[in-house]
C-alpha cells in the first residue's frame, strides 16, 4: 500500500479507515484514540500511554496492518497527548516488541500545521499524517477549500524536501524514524522511554511536566 506523499487529505484518511472493504480483506486499519480524561490530571497521560501502548499491540497481533492515531476526539473534558509523543511512544512500542514492520503508523492530528511538525512527526516513525485542523480551518476560511488544501499539501511537501536534502536522505522511507535530531529540554528518564536513541545534551522536564503542559494549553483553549 503505496501513497505518493505523506500529507493526506480527509478523503485520503477515510479510504484508510475503510481499506479493509476496498481491498477485501487484504489490509486493515484500527483508529486509537489519543486523547484522555481531563479529570486524570498529570498522571493521566502516561495512563493513557500506557493504555495506547497495549491498544497497539494488541491490534498488532490481531491483524491490523494500519494503526491510525487519532486525536479528534478532544474536547472540554479530553485532552490530547502530544501527537509526537503518541507517535514515538507507539513506534518505540511495536519495535520493541518486534511488531513495527507488521504495521503503519498513520498520525490523524489538529496539532500538525508547519513543516517542522510533519518533519518531526515523520523523524519518529509516522508513514503519513493528516492535520485535520489545518483542513477544516481552510474550508472555513476559503471558499476555494480544495485548491487551497492541494496548496498546502504541496507547500509542505516541498518544505519536507527541503529538510530531507540537507540531512542526505533522499527518500522519505528513509527519513521515516530515523530519529535525526536533538532533544532540547527533556529528561533522560522520558527520551529513553519514549524517544529511545535521541541525542540530548541539555535536561529538562519529564512526563508529569509534559501533562502539566498539555492541561494548560487545554485550559486556555476550552476555559
């Protein structure tokens, strides 16, 4: 199963999620949702990890060959684990258990909308990515939605050649996990578990800290 760019749109994303009808039985997908409780407070998202963690390899070993990670579910009382930390969790998850090559991870997220975050998200195992915000932004905003979406898609894409070119990899397959940048800011404690082999000279904050982020940034946007 081939896509000729990373970035799919929402109809793209729709034939993922029905690809077991399109082709008989040959591929299926499973969306995970990576969203949580509000009322968990910091401990809640590496439960939920926790949680994503088992849901992947589960799905796994009952066939699935697709796992999309979904946050479109978050809400006033759901807050969304960061879409990388999701994303590099669930890789890091499956190659340790042997099942990373059985599986593609797609990345179905509001969070997405500059060229360093699907460079990122791509870096640390995501074969494609939908940023469903930018989307239903654009059909708000213009009223020519479908060219102004394919515009995008093309300025990110150029954008991810660009990135490509100057780390001398030539194919997305390639880039994609390879793990090539530097953690600025985080501890050891949560590279090692969730950024496994990320280069990082300068510490910084963990997993309970990253939840305490994400709660504010959830309190200012929903109140």
């Amino acid at each position: 199963l081939e896509s000729n760019q990373p970035v799919i749109s929402l109809a793209g994303l729709q034939r993922l999620i029905n690809i077991e009808a399109l082709t008989k039985g040959q591929f299926k997908s499973l969306v995970l949702d990576i969203t949580y409780d509000a009322q968990s407070g910091k401990a809640g998202m590496k439960q939920a990890l926790d949680t994503l963690h088992d849901q992947a390899e589960k799905a796994v070993a009952e066939g699935y060959n697709i796992l999309i990670l979904s946050d479109r579910a978050v809400s006033a009382t759901r807050i969304a684990i960061p879409a990388l930390l999701a994303c590099s969790a669930t890789h890091e998850f499956l190659v340790k258990a042997g099942l990373r090559t059985s599986t593609g991870l797609v990345i179905d997220t509001g969070s997405a909308r500059e060229v360093h975050h699907f460079a990122l998200l791509a870096g640390y195992g995501a074969e494609a990515v939908c940023p469903w915000l930018v989307y239903e932004t654009i059909h708000t905003l213009n009223t020519d939605a479908e060219k102004a979406g394919k515009n995008f898609v093309k300025a990110i894409g150029k954008g991810l050649y660009k990135v490509m070119s100057k780390m001398g990899i030539s194919t997305y397959q390639s880039y994609c996990g390879a793990q090539i940048f530097e953690a600025i800011g985080l501890n050891k404690e949560l590279i090692d578990k969730y950024f496994k082999g990320t280069a990082s000279n300068v510490g910084g904050i963990g997993i309970f800290e990253v939840a305490e982020e994400a709660l504010k940034m959830h309190s200012l946007a929903f109140g």
